[in-house]
C-alpha cells in the first residue's frame, strides 16, 4: 500500500492531489488497502505489465516498486 499511496493515489483518490486532477481517472480510487485489492487485477495490469501507469510516470514509480506490486499481485494481493 505505500507503493500505491505514494505513487498512485496522487492521482486515483477520493481528492487528488495532483496539479489538473479534479477526480480520479477512470473512477479508479486507491486510498485505502481494501480499494486497492478492489482493483488489483488493474493495477497489475497498469503498472507492471504495461508500464504506463502512472501516466507518464509522473511520480516516478521505480522498475523495484513494479516489482513489489508484481510479487504482491502475484502472492494473492493481501
């Protein structure tokens, strides 16, 4: 969750707090662990397969953070 808290809920949250985001892309909000293991399969999906999540990498998600979100995907997403 600290992964997702620092490099994704700028954006995907309830309030973002990321310059030019009123509300959360997609309606997509990660603030709490249960959101996040709501919407685990997509944000695998985003940030490890695709790699273009964040958008432009614009919090500067580190390839050991895709990691960390690919073995915990991996692990059962708890």
């Amino acid at each position: 969750q600290a992964v997702v808290t620092q490099r994704c809920a700028s954006c995907h949250s309830a309030n973002p707090t990321q310059p030019g985001f009123a509300s959360a892309p997609g309606g997509i909000i990660l603030d709490t662990p249960e959101q996040t293991k709501q919407q685990a399969q997509r944000v695998f999906q985003r940030a490890v397969q695709n790699k273009d999540m964040p958008l432009a990498n614009m919090t500067q998600m580190t390839d050991a953070e895709r990691a960390l979100i690919g073995t915990w995907f991996e692990s059962g997403a708890n």
